[in-house]
C-alpha cells in the first residue's frame, strides 16, 4: 500500500529534492535541475508564487521506503 506523507522537516524536504536520482537510470535523459533550484522553488519566501498561492510537496511511500513526489498547488 502506497501512503502519502507531506514534507514537514528539512530531512523530508531533502528526501524530496534528491528521490528522482533514485527513481531515474543513469542513462536517462532526463537531467534534473540543481538542488539549490528546487530548494528556491519550494521555499515560499524565495518563490512568488506564494505570495498568492499554496503549495505542499508530498512525498509517496511503499512501507518505508520512498517511491514518489508531488507537489500539489
């Protein structure tokens, strides 16, 4: 059973950032943008859309194990 778990504490948001290295090959084309990017865009003092917006990253886990993201806005 899959389980949806908002970010609360800086290691969840870290989990966040970092899961789709795990999630995608080596080989993948996919190129993930910096940490420090992701970081700014999920910080609500640093991203405009929060001035008028809402926003919450939500992290997927299969037991303990973390299996996907989301962030819902």
């Amino acid at each position: 059973m899959i389980t949806i778990h908002p970010v609360r504490v800086p290691r969840d948001l870290k989990e966040f950032v970092r899961l789709a290295r795990s999630i995608y090959p080596p080989d993948s084309p996919w190129i993930q943008p910096p940490d420090s990017v992701l970081l700014d865009y999920l910080n609500p003092r640093r991203n405009p859309f929060f001035r008028d917006g809402v926003g919450q990253a939500l992290l997927a886990k299969r037991g303990d194990k973390t299996v996907g993201r989301v962030l819902a806005h």
